[in-house]
C-alpha cells in the first residue's frame, strides 16, 4: 500500500495483551486456579463458568463461582444461582453467599445476573453476601453502586457469620 506520496506506507499490527491465568500459562490451556480455597480446577477459557454447591449452613447456601462471568456465561449462572437459591415458591428465607475468589472477570451482564437472583431472594425475605470479590470487582461494584445491595465479605466464613447473625436477629 502507498500513501500519497507515494512512497510504501508503514503498517505496524499492535497485539493486544495475552490473557493468563494466575500460574501464568496463556488463558485456554490448563492451569490451576483455586475458586474456594479447594482442589485445584483447570483453567477455562472465556466461555466456561463453573458455580458448585459447596456447603449450607442454616438456611445459608454457600457457592462458588469460578471462570468469567459475560454474556455468554450469564444465563448458565443464573440458572444454577437460581437452581442452589431454592424455588421461587420457597417460603423458608435461604441466603445465598457467593464464592467470588475464583472469578476472574464479570462484565454488565455478569451485574445484572447478580441483580436478578438478589431480587428474587429478597422478594421472599433472603440476601445474597458476595465473599472474596477482587479488589477490581470490589471497584466496579462501588462504581456502579451496587456494593449498596450486596454486602461484600473477605472472605465465607465473614459472610455466613454475618448472615447467621442476620437470621438471629430477624433479618435485620
């Protein structure tokens, strides 16, 4: 290609910044990342989300959330949310504490996910407490307000004693 000059126009191709993972390997191949602080779970690529049941306590549901939280994850999320959550029917408050450690992205759809299952919960008397969010989520969540409407933990076992002493109290 030439430029008005006539003479060869220079082309530099920028690459964008490779993704990794913690360890350091390219995202998309194997790498261990640990969501709660268990077995080492293998490095996904964009499109793969994992959230497992991990423990209840009480009327407290504990899950953990591993992978990037996007537009194409969203709605598996919130499926499985709503799944661990109890029916909407459900008359017993359960609260829900999300596992956030192994989370290594959440975008707008990823929020509103989050937004929707909340609701839900507290329509019928429950809370979602997110636990170990990282320090950037922590910042998009105090942006966008919504630190208002989720209590943020260090870490789960801040976030089950703060709902058990909740329900002790009458939810308040």
């Amino acid at each position: 290609m030439t430029d008005h000059r006539g003479t060869a126009a220079r082309h530099t191709a920028r690459r964008g910044p490779e993704v990794r993972c913690r360890t350091g390997v390219p995202a998309g191949r194997l790498a261990g990342v640990s969501p709660a602080g268990r077995a080492a779970s293998a490095c996904a690529g964009p499109a793969q989300l994992r959230a497992e049941l991990t423990a209840v306590h009480g009327t407290t549901t504990v899950v953990a959330v591993a992978g990037e939280i996007d537009l194409r994850t969203a709605d598996a999320l919130r499926s499985r949310l709503t799944e661990f959550a109890g029916p909407q029917g459900a008359s017993a408050c359960a609260d829900l504490v999300i596992d956030f450690g192994g989370v290594r992205f959440c975008d707008a759809s990823g929020l509103g996910v989050l937004v929707s299952v909340r609701n839900a919960l507290a329509a019928r008397g429950g809370r979602v407490r997110l636990a170990g969010v990282r320090p950037a989520q922590r910042r998009l969540l105090r942006v966008v307000g919504l630190d208002a409407l989720f209590p943020l933990h260090a870490d789960v076992a801040g976030a089950i004693a703060a709902a058990e002493a909740a329900t002790a109290a009458g939810r308040g």
